[in-house]
C-alpha cells in the first residue's frame, strides 16, 4: 500500500480544505452537498408557507404545496447526484417555485376575482421581501474566491510511494490562486524520470487530463489545476484552486 508522511502536519496540521470563514465559495466546497441542501431547504420552506396563506381555494393550495415539495425533493436528489451543479439546481428550484406561486394566484383571480383582504396582502409583501432577501444574498455571497484543491483529488498514490503533504502558508493564496504543495518519494531505486513518468500516468488516470479541470457547472466558472514537477529524485505535486476558468491550460500534457 502506498504510505503517506503525515510528520510535516505534526508540526502544522492542515486540513484538507483551508476555508476562509468568509468566503462562501470555500464553505460550500468543505460542506459539500449538504450545504446545498440546506440553502434549498432555507429558500424554499419561507416560499411554501407564505404561498399556503395567500391562498383562497383549498383545492390550489394544496396541489402548489404538493408541487414545491416535489421540487424539493427533486432538487435535493439532483444536487447529490450532480454536485457540480449544485449552485445551478438551487437556481432553478428558486424560479420554479415562484413561477409555481404566481400561477396558484392567476389561477384563483380567474375562479375567486381580485383579493382586497389584508389576509392576503401581508404574505405577499412578506414573500416578495423575502424573495429581495434571497436574491440579494445569492448575489453578494456567490463571488468567485480562490481556494485549497483538497489533497485527496491525487491522493491515494500507487503502491510503494511515499507522499508527504506539505503545510501550507499564508503567502500559498493569493487575490487569485491558492496553492498547495505535496512531495512524492519513490521506490528504492527507482529513477526520479521514471517517478515523474509514473506521476504523470497516475494523475491521468485519476481525471485530471491535462492538467486543469472545472469544479462547477455553469455558473460556478472557478478550477483547479495540478503541477508535476521533478526535483533530486522525488516529485513535487502543486495543486492550485483558482477563482478563473483555467481550463484551457496544459499542466501535465
């Protein structure tokens, strides 16, 4: 099995995601999908409630509730199978659900006529102003950020190289571009060109292709990109995270 020095982490750990506490493009890549999970929870359940009391007819009430649930769900299942789109179903759920909301309503004009009551003008105040809020929010937090590729995207290494996961610094991240370094010892006697050909095959063959990759979808245009780079016999692996679509660059080609 492929042994991995963790001695430098005794000195300085570091984790596998180093995240600015604000910066929202970091939390979500160290909570993962449930962080999408929940943002789709938190937008939709006020949208659900508010809908339920401006409604008239009992009969379009409960179809629009059972049809934002279903979103729901359909939005929670999507995000765990496709969590590169996270950022991009929760969009869609959001304008879904509202689209689902107005078509409730011009429904119960056509049946019931306009609403003069307060009953339902508090809710759709409160709806729109919650609608501000999130649109406002999504806006502001979703700025691209660079960040810390996690260790694991190269890592485990074959069998019989040793891998040693190097602390990072403060001056590894810039405005742009956050970078961590992992060292790569290999076998005895083997030859630093043949440890650096072995390197190059392997991080192919973990889907790095040529060196650069997305980790969004659509609107999320940030990547990551890795190094290889021989020196006195080992390998140094540079894994950087980048705010930028970087995507077209040849690391590892």
């Amino acid at each position: 099995m492929s042994g991995v020095d963790h001695s430098g982490d005794q000195r300085q750990p570091v984790p596998e995601t180093v995240a600015d506490p604000s910066s929202f493009e970091d939390h979500l890549r160290s909570l993962g999908t449930i962080s999408f999970v929940l943002l789709v929870l938190i937008a939709i359940g006020p949208i659900l409630l508010l809908s339920l009391l401006m409604s008239r007819v009992p009969q379009i009430r409960w179809v629009t509730a059972l049809i934002m649930t279903g979103l729901t769900a359909v939005a929670v299942t999507l995000i765990f199978l496709l969590p590169r789109g996270g950022r991009e179903v929760l969009l869609a759920c959001l304008v879904l659900a509202l689209a689902t909301v107005v078509c409730s309503r011009v429904a119960e004009r056509r049946r019931l006529g306009p609403n003069r009551q307060t009953r339902a003008a508090v809710p759709s105040y409160l709806l729109a102003g919650w609608l501000f809020v999130v649109l406002c929010s999504l806006t502001m937090l979703w700025r691209p950020a660079p960040f810390y590729p996690a260790a694991d995207t190269v890592l485990p290494l074959p069998d019989g190289l040793q891998a040693t996961v190097n602390p990072v610094e403060d001056g590894d991240c810039g405005s742009g571009l956050c970078t961590r370094t992992i060292t790569v010892t290999g076998r005895p006697g083997q030859t630093g060109q043949d440890l650096y050909a072995e390197m190059r095959r392997h991080l192919q063959a973990r889907g790095w292709g040529a060196g650069c990759r997305p980790v969004g979808w659509l609107l999320d245009r940030a990547s990551e990109c890795v190094e290889v780079t021989p020196a006195d016999g080992q390998v140094t692996i540079a894994l950087s995270g980048s705010r930028d679509d970087l995507r077209h660059l040849v690391t590892i080609g």
